[in-house]
C-alpha cells in the first residue's frame, strides 16, 4: 500500500478549508507578519471577505467559519501561532450560534493540530469519522494526527481513503506526499507534491510556496542542493520572506558552507516567526560561522525560551534534547526530556532524539532499538543514518555501523560531513 501512497509539520488541512477572516479580531502585531508587502496575502484577503460576511449576517455562523479557517491559515503564512488562539475564539462564537455545526468542528480539529494537540486533535477527528464516514476532510484530519504521534499504518490507511473518494484532490496528494517521504519515496513524494502544484491557481500564492518548499525540502534531503535552491528562490520569489522557504534556503547555504550568509537567512527567519526552535537553528549557525560569542548567547536564549514551553505540546523539546546531547553535554537532561516526548509521541523525529538521548547516556541497545524502530519506516535521513551508525559503533557492531555512516554519506547533506569523518577514522589501521 506504501507505493499508492502520498511536511515540515504545519497542519495541511488548514490549507485547503475554505477561509475568509475578521481584521478586527486580529491583534498580532504587524512587525512580527511573515510578509513584508503592501498587497494582502491570500489569507489577508479571506480576512476582508469574512469581516464583510460577518456584517452582512451576523446572527449566522457562517462567517465566525470563515473567519477561523483564514485565521488558520494565517498562522502558516506568518508562522505564527497566536492566530490560532485567535481561530479558536472565532471558532467558539460560531458554536455559539450553531451548536453541532460539523464544519466548525472540523475547524476546532485544525486548531488542535496547528497548537500540536495530537492526541486530542486525533481523538476529535475520530469522533467526527463516526459522524459522516465519507467526508474527505476527517480523513485529512486523521491523517495528520497519526502521522504526527508515529501512528503511520493508520495514517496511511486515512489517507487512502481521501484519495479513493475523491482521486487527485489536492489535500490527498499532500497528505499522501508526506507519508510518502516517511516511508522513503522521496521521488515519489516529489511527484505528488509537482501534480498538487500544478493545479494550484496562480493567485493562491502562499499555498504554491508550501508545495515549492515542501519539492525543495525533498531535493535538499536527498543532497541535491542546486535543485533545492532554485526551488527555494522560486518560493520567495512567489511569496516574498516566507519563513519556511527563508529557513529552507539557510539550510542550503549551510551545506554549501556559506556559513555567515546561512546566518542571514536564520536571522531572518527568527525576525519573522521568533520561535525557540528557530532560534536554536540560528545558534548552530552562529557557530559555524566562528562566532562564538554570539553563538553562545544564542543558545543561551533558545535555552531559556525552550524550557518555558516544555511542559505544553507545541514545544521545541527535540531541538533541546539535542542542544543537551551535542552541545552542553548535559546527558542526563536530554534523556529526561526525551523521556517526556516519547511518553505521548513515537514518530521518527522523537524515536530518533529519544535514541540519540540514549546513546549520550550509554543506553547503547535501547537506543539501537530505537533508531531501528524509526528507520524500518523506510525514512532516508542522513542525520538519522549518522546516529544509527554511531550508535551501532559504540555498541561494537562495525559493519552495521558502517553501513548506516555509508547511507548518511551517500545523501551528501550537511549532516553526511560528520558521518564521513566517521568512515575516515573507521579506515585507519587503528580503527576509531
């Protein structure tokens, strides 16, 4: 079933519901918008016509709808996720005038997921499947939700279901395309996400740079970093400092060695959506760059602003989970924080930190198992393949070892560096 299948986690069902929004009902600040321009965004548009909706029929909830979709939007646009608050009030006013409106629940859904509530957003997608077992949508939702807690059997199954219903709609193909890359059909993710732009209307700019961000995300993983930069600048040049594609196109100059304009483009990311994890980004590139000092504080400061989300579901918990691990050599607190992530999530990214987390504290087999765990999925990640090699390593597994150090180098990303560095010193008469 893998091969019939379809980000950059952000909820893909957002996308696509139908969104319109109220301008004053938004309180984000304008310096902190994504988007730098004087013509309104996709989502600034629904914006108007919601606003226009909600003063025309004000005792309907149609427009309170709209108005949470755009504003779900709006949070990916700007990568910022205080929209989603704003969603939820809009989304509570509807509810208000219709109580079971089952479009409005499907939003509270969307909400839930942008907020990184998976278990919740999974078991509301659940409960409205039950309603209506043919809605495109609630598969979308399903989707998303197992996806993002490692349920891939399941999320797989919910994503067949929308391209059965309903063959070649766009929500499909990018859900479809994600599992894909997890299952590791980079080529095949590719072509969905192609087929989903092609068919995306020259106006709907922003929703054209996620499918261009996500192509360049697949083309930059698997070391192709040429193909990755046009798409990127292509991105940009569709939807000006969108912080996906500016953090995307960092990536790029950090594999090409371009250290001190990597650090540009993570600075200008970090303006657009100040965010913990973006910050840590910034940091390692700080430090590539030989800036120490600056680099030291930056850490620093993610440090800091990390461990105050925590304890809430939109966290930054695997990105400090490996500033414990590689960079403050505080083992112990990267396997508790590990420890707490994998308590209510086994997708690759968490199995892989959780594992790493492990490795630091001398676990070897425990995290072994792990990474293997995250890998049978079929996922081709040279960071991943670099752990588990230098996991199987220090297990005293050689050929293992070298064989996953040897995968991690064939992708020639930035991470393949390190795995090479690894191989070189396997080749000497001494071993490692």
């Amino acid at each position: 079933m893998k091969k019939s299948l379809a980000v950059m986690f952000v909820p893909a069902m957002a996308l696509w519901m139908t969104a319109a929004t109220l301008v004053s009902t938004i309180c984000v600040a304008q310096d902190n918008s994504a988007v730098s321009s004087t013509e309104p965004s996709p989502a600034e548009r629904s914006i108007a016509e919601a606003q226009k909706t909600i003063r025309e029929k004000p005792a309907q909830n149609t427009g309170y709808n709209l108005l949470a979709a755009a504003l779900i939007r709006r949070a990916r646009e700007s990568s910022d996720p205080r929209y989603y608050s704003q969603a939820s009030d809009a989304v509570k006013k509807s509810l208000q005038l219709a109580p079971n409106d089952f479009e409005t629940k499907k939003l509270q859904v969307s909400i839930l997921l942008g907020e990184h509530e998976f278990p919740a957003a999974l078991d509301a997608a659940k409960a409205l499947n039950k309603q209506s077992l043919d809605d495109v949508m609630v598969y979308g939702l399903l989707t998303d939700a197992n996806a993002e807690l490692g349920h891939y059997k399941d999320a797989e199954t919910a994503a067949q279901w929308m391209l059965d219903l309903r063959p070649g709609n766009l929500p499909a193909l990018a859900n479809a395309a994600h599992l894909r890359e997890l299952f590791g059909d980079n080529e095949g993710s590719y072509e969905l996400l192609q087929m989903g732009y092609d068919s995306t209307p020259a106006s709907e700019t922003e929703e054209r740079a996620w499918l261009l961000t996500q192509m360049g995300h697949l083309r930059l993983a698997s070391g192709n970093t040429d193909a990755a930069e046009k798409i990127f600048e292509q991105a940009l040049n569709t939807f000006p400092n969108y912080p996906f594609a500016v953090g995307e196109l960092a990536e790029v100059r950090t594999a090409q060695k371009r250290y001190d304009e990597a650090v540009v483009l993570f600075q200008q990311r970090y303006h657009s959506a100040p965010r913990a994890a973006n910050m840590y980004a910034l940091a390692q590139a700080l430090r590539l760059a030989g800036h120490d000092s600056e680099a030291k504080q930056a850490f620093a400061e993610f440090e800091s602003t990390s461990l105050q989300e925590s304890n809430t579901k939109d966290n930054s918990n695997r990105e400090l989970i490996f500033y414990y691990a590689d960079y403050a050599k505080q083992p112990a607190k990267a396997l508790k924080l590990a420890e707490q992530e994998f308590a209510w999530r086994k997708d690759v990214y968490t199995l892989d930190a959780y594992a790493w987390a492990l490795h630091v504290n001398g676990q070897e087999a425990e995290g072994r198992k792990q990474i293997e765990i995250a890998l049978a999925v079929g996922i081709r990640d040279a960071r991943m393949f670099r752990h588990a090699g230098e996991i199987a390593l220090q297990s005293g597994d050689l050929a293992p070892a070298q064989r996953y150090l040897k995968q991690s180098a064939d992708l020639n990303t930035a991470d393949s560096e390190k795995a090479r560095v690894t191989l070189a010193s396997l080749a000497q008469p001494s071993g490692r």
